[in-house]
C-alpha cells in the first residue's frame, strides 16, 4: 500500500511542536484592526494547539 501524501495547504497552515502537538494561528488576524479592542487583540496573538478530535484529523491530513 502506497504512503499517504501530505494535505499541501494544510502543511502550510500548520506546524508540528517537538512534543509533537500540532499547532496553528489564531484567527482574526489579518485586517481591521481598529474594530477590535486590545485585550481581544492580544488573545489572537501567537499560535495555540490543536485538540482532541481536531488534531485527528489534522494528523491525518499532515501524513502523520
């Protein structure tokens, strides 16, 4: 049986942690800023980890 091929968009949104916890960005980031408040702007700051069923799945579509 052949491997699986990675999900090319998925491997671009995503990233694997040394611990191995599949990581992403948080959403909201890319424009208007000035509509949302400082405190809701620094939640969406960095990247936050995958859960349960989401990472899966994920998982699944980076080939791992």
């Amino acid at each position: 049986m052949p491997k699986q091929k990675t999900h090319k968009g998925a491997a671009k949104r995503l990233k694997v942690s040394g611990s191995g916890k599949i990581r992403h960005r948080n959403a909201w980031r890319v424009h208007n800023r000035n509509k949302r408040n400082a405190r809701r702007w620094r939640r969406a700051k960095g990247m936050s980890t995958l859960d349960g069923a989401n990472e899966k799945r994920m998982a699944r579509l980076l080939g791992r």
